[in-house]
C-alpha cells in the first residue's frame, strides 16, 4: 500500500490545530507553529504517527483479530461508516452505550435478543403473535439495532479500538483503558496524548482530514485481510497435497 504523503495531509487540512487558548500542553511535541492564534500540526510527525498505527492495524486483521472504530461526532459518522463496512469491521457511529465493553455480556445478550427477533420474522413465530406484540417487538429491535446493529457480528471484546475524537469519545477510550484494549485515534491540539497508544496528531473536525486519515487505516486493515486470506490459501493447498499424493498412489 503506498505511504501517505505530507502533500495528502496538507491538501486534507489535517494540520489545523485548535485556537492556542484551547490547547493541552501533553500535544507540545506535535504541534509545529502557531499562525493567528491557532495551532499547527507538525505533519512530519503525523506521517509517523500515521504509518506506525497502519501497520499495527495490518498485523491485526491479518491476526484475524478484529477492530472497532468509534466515531458519533456529526462530520464524522457517513465517512466513518462507509470506510469501516467495506473492510467488515464493527463500528459504532450512533451513541455509544455506557458498559458496551466493560459489561460486554450484556451487549452480547441485547444482540442475540436482536437475533431472535430476527429469527422470528424467518421462521414465521412473528405471524403468531397479536399485532400489539410484533409492534412491540418490531420497535424493540429498531432500538437495539440503531445502537447496536453495526457491531452484531463482534462476537467477543475487540483487540482494538480506533477513536475519532477521544474527548468526544471518552467514555469508549475509559472503558478501553479498564480493559487493557490498545486505542489509536486521531488526537487534535485540544486533547491528552497520555489517553491514547497510539496517538495520529491531526484536525479530527474537518471531514477531509477524518477521510484521509480512516481511508489510510482501513486500507492498510484491507492489505492485513488479504494477506491473511493469501496465507491461509496456501495453508489448505499444502494440506491437499498429500491426500492427493495418497490417491495418485
């Protein structure tokens, strides 16, 4: 996958701090200058930053391991949902549930009830039920789905999470840090690095800049299954082999 460059970051306005009043000390290292009372980013060291985090979210799609990207601010939600379904990674772009990780168990519960409901409609169990009940139900499963529906297939805790925005986001990056769940995210002026592993210094409001940057994850996440995909195609090959050995004898 080809690098990003300081070009791609500059053209996405990625450097566009927040006014210097605004800022947290802890982002010093990242910031280059100040023009008019508004911080600039050091994109140098967000091509750093950008490339390191990329190549750990590789390793761990290839792991077979699964990220999830948390992004409920408005400019942030479409390029967020869009990037992250084509790489079939779990998202969370409505509202984020307090204990969606720390009290996973009841996460999974909400979604094999959204199952069930599901499997009712199949199997034609909804047609039984008065029209009252399969409303009932019909608005329940609306409900969980519009908060849940994008992480049904996340079976178990993530091995990531990615954060647009970690003050926005900071109940997700708590509950992450209880857990010992390695966060990336894209970190501006206004926020603490300290929260985050893998800190991205970039504008994490203009859209140009949260699509440059996500687009580079998911990409690098799309190179990690695809290599995984390679591998294990040549694992089942070598596993072929000798039953075909076996025949020809």
């Amino acid at each position: 996958m080809a690098k990003i460059t300081f070009e791609d970051l500059l053209n996405a306005g990625v450097h566009f701090g927040h006014l210097k009043r605004k800022w947290n000390p802890n982002m010093a290292p990242y910031i280059f200058d100040e023009k008019k009372g508004i911080h600039v980013i050091d994109l140098n060291k967000s091509i750093v930053k950008i490339e390191e985090a990329a190549s750990a979210l590789k390793q761990i799609a290839k792991s077979g391991k699964k990220v999830l990207f948390v992004a409920t601010k408005k400019q942030a939600k479409e390029i967020v949902e869009n990037l992250v379904k084509e790489v079939n990674m779990p998202y969370v772009t409505e509202r984020w549930t307090g204990g969606m990780l720390t009290n996973f168990g009841t996460t999974r519960k909400t979604i094999r009830k959204m199952h069930s409901i599901d499997k009712m409609n199949q199997d034609g169990t909804m047609d039984t039920l008065s029209k009252r009940e399969q409303l009932m139900l019909s608005r329940q499963k609306g409900k969980m789905e519009k908060v849940l529906g994008s992480i049904a297939d996340m079976t178990r805790l993530p091995a990531a999470l990615f954060v647009v925005d970690i003050r926005k986001e900071h109940i997700a990056v708590k509950e992450a840090k209880k857990l010992g769940i390695p966060i990336f995210a894209m970190v501006d002026t206004n926020s603490d690095p300290r929260e985050v592993d893998f800190v991205i210094p970039a504008n994490d409001d203009a859209t140009k800049s949260i699509s440059t940057i996500v687009g580079h994850m998911t990409e690098s996440i799309k190179e990690g299954l695809s290599e995984r995909k390679t591998a294990k195609s040549k694992v089942d090959t070598k596993s072929e082999e000798p039953a075909a050995v076996e025949e020809a004898k």
